[in-house]
C-alpha cells in the first residue's frame, strides 16, 4: 500500500493522506498539483466521478 500525503482541501484527503484507492478520471485541474483533485466544499453527487463531462 502506498501512502501519499496530501495537504489540500480535497474529497479524498483524510488526515493529511490520500484515500483515493482507485485510478479514476482526471479532474482537468492542474493548478492544484494533484490531477484526481475533487473540492472538499463543493456537493458531491453520488457516482460524480461518472458524470464528469
């Protein structure tokens, strides 16, 4: 298991780690560093990573 560490207000932060598991689409941004970055604040629907357009 690889532990990376994270430090941005993202989705899959918890505790200063990354929880993402799984490979998933490109968030398109990359002013955050991080291409899987997903706002802690904005709502999140369920399965958004399948709605991404």
């Amino acid at each position: 298991m690889m532990n990376i560490n994270c430090s941005e207000k993202c989705l899959y932060e918890n505790e200063g780690t990354c929880t993402l598991n799984r490979v998933i689409i490109s968030s398109g941004n990359i002013s955050s560093g991080c291409p899987y970055f997903r706002d802690k604040q904005k709502p999140q629907l369920e399965n958004s990573d399948s709605n991404i357009k």
